[in-house]
C-alpha cells in the first residue's frame, strides 16, 4: 500500500502530475478485492488516529452505505447522521433508506432536520465564513455544519466520515462513453483532489477542528485504485450502471439490493438544501411590503423571485 491511510486528507494532484490510468484491472473479483482491501485498511488507519465516538454522514447513496457496512463492523458506536430539510418531501424517501440501512447494520441514527428558514440562516453564516455565494459550495458546507451540531450533542465529537471524493474516482453521476473514462478520471483527479480547488481552506471555515473530518477516498491508494479499474470493472459489462461495484459489494455485505440500487441526486438537491434557499428567499421577500404590492412572493414564479433578488444587490451596489 503506497500513500499515508491515516492522513485525514491528501492532495494527491498537488503532489505529483496526474497521468492517465491502464485501466487493465478487467477481472470484477480482483477489483472487489482491491475495493475492500482499500477500505478495511483505511477506516483501520482512520480510526487509530481518534478514539472518539465517530459519526458518519448517512445520505441514503451507494457511497455513504457502503462505508455503513464496514464502518459498523469497526467501531459499532458510529453514530448515522442523516440531513433532510424538515418541511421538504422529496428527501422523505432517501431519510427511510438511510433509517433502514443505519437499523440492518445496528447503528444509532438520528436526522439533522432543520426548517428551510433555519437552513437559510445557517447557509447564510456558512456564505459569510466562505466568502461566497456558490450555492453548491454554501449548501455542502451548511449541511456539514448541522450534521456535526447534532452529532455532537450525541457525543459523536470523533471522526467524521463521508464518501466525498468516489464520484471524482469512479465518474459518478457522469453520463459518458468507455473511451472517455481514462481521461475523465485523470481530469477529474486534477481538479478536485487539489489544496487549490474553489475554496481552498474549505473545512478549516466550517469547522472548529476540521481534522475530524475524512474524506475515505481522498488519498494516494484511492487515486492508484481508479486509475487501474477497467470502466466496465466498474459500471457492469453492459456500462449502465453508476458505480454497480459498488452496489454489488453492498449488497454482497448484506445490505438489501432495492437500497443498493436507487439512484440519487446531489446530496444539495436530494436534501432540500437547495430547495430551503429558495424557500427562505420567498418568505424574506415576503415579510418586506414593498415586494407584496402585485404579488406574491410565496406563489409567484421563480424567474420574478431572481429578479427580486437582482434589483436588491443592485440597490446594496449604489
């Protein structure tokens, strides 16, 4: 095993050039040994560096469930968060799977489930604390935030695990050709596994002790991984299934294949995270009598909200 296991993070692209992969792992045995191999000896090194009670961040994806299998058999007081905006009903569905999962492997679950206008006033202190505005960027790290609130006031101040980092290795979520994959993981690599990417000192702004938090697949061993896997290794012999290893070592591990095999969207839509933005902007502008004269707010469309909203920054600019 090459690369530090234990390091809660690694900027693989910023330490050496990131060269395209062979790809010629083609055997699916081989690369589930490889998968578990990886996993097993990285929460190990993970888990010796903290002996606090971890939690780990359970959105209901293959990602998030199969680090669930493994991480319960290793220390079996994980703490499942789950995020979902409490007035939202999309996210009703994965928060289920998500509660199903965390029971099947005997894991304490609880919700992170603040109302839209509560998620609005935190993303707005996470936009302050990141200097920005991008809203994939606010959303990721206002979830973090709350999840990490309620882990710890259920004693869960250790690691904090996700499985950020798969869908840059393993091209999830991507819609593109075999011939495309080498080239599309070198990139990918590049770009996200970087100290440089958008908001370099990320956590460090989100958290008090950004340390606790691991990405699993952030690390040199990861990156050698991906770059070895076949692209039919990895989304099945007919190339349809996004990242079908992985669900395959899930449900291999006992995990129920209808929670292997649902698709989800980006944690930031899937949650109603993005959704409670637009829902907190409706009931500020709501709340403000000038903007209820012709309309309003709460029912009118999206497109004159986003004028609203343009005209006031215009305003703020004067």
């Amino acid at each position: 095993m090459n690369g530090d296991l234990g390091a809660p993070v690694e900027y693989v692209a910023d330490d050496q050039k990131i060269e395209k992969g062979a790809h010629d792992v083609t055997d699916v045995d081989s690369a589930r040994a490889m998968i578990d191999e990886f996993i097993n000896l990285r929460i190990d090194a993970l888990l010796a560096t903290n002996d606090q009670r971890p939690s780990l961040l359970l959105s209901g994806g293959i990602d998030s469930i199969l680090i669930a299998s493994y991480l319960s058999d290793k220390s079996p007081d994980v703490l499942a968060v789950h995020f979902c905006i409490s007035d939202d009903y999309v996210g009703r569905k994965e928060r289920s799977i998500a509660a199903a999962v965390a029971e099947g492997l005997g894991m304490e679950f609880v919700v992170a489930e603040p109302t839209s206008e509560e998620f609005g006033c935190v993303a707005q202190s996470v936009a302050h604390d990141l200097s920005s505005a991008d809203v994939w960027e606010v959303c990721a790290g206002a979830v973090l935030r709350c999840c990490d609130d309620v882990a710890r006031k259920h004693g869960a101040n250790g690691l904090i695990f996700t499985g950020a980092g798969a869908d840059a290795l393993f091209c999830g979520g991507k819609t593109l050709t075999p011939a495309e994959w080498a080239s599309t993981v070198q990139g990918e690599i590049a770009s996200h596994f970087t100290y440089h990417r958008n908001i370099p000192d990320f956590y460090s702004r989100i958290l008090a002790d950004p340390e606790r938090h691991v990405q699993l697949w952030q690390s040199h061993r990861a990156t050698q991984i991906a770059q070895k896997l076949n692209p039919y290794v990895v989304r099945g012999k007919d190339f349809g299934c996004d990242k079908w290893l992985f669900r395959e070592m899930a449900k291999q591990r006992g995990i129920a294949p209808s929670f292997c095999f649902t698709n989800k969207d980006p944690m930031q839509s899937s949650s109603g995270a993005i959704r409670a933005l637009e829902c907190s902007a409706r009931l500020m502008l709501s709340r403000d009598k000038s903007h209820i004269a012709y309309s309003d707010p709460l029912e009118e469309s999206s497109e004159n909200i986003i004028g609203r909203l343009w005209l006031m920054l215009g305003q703020g600019q004067k």
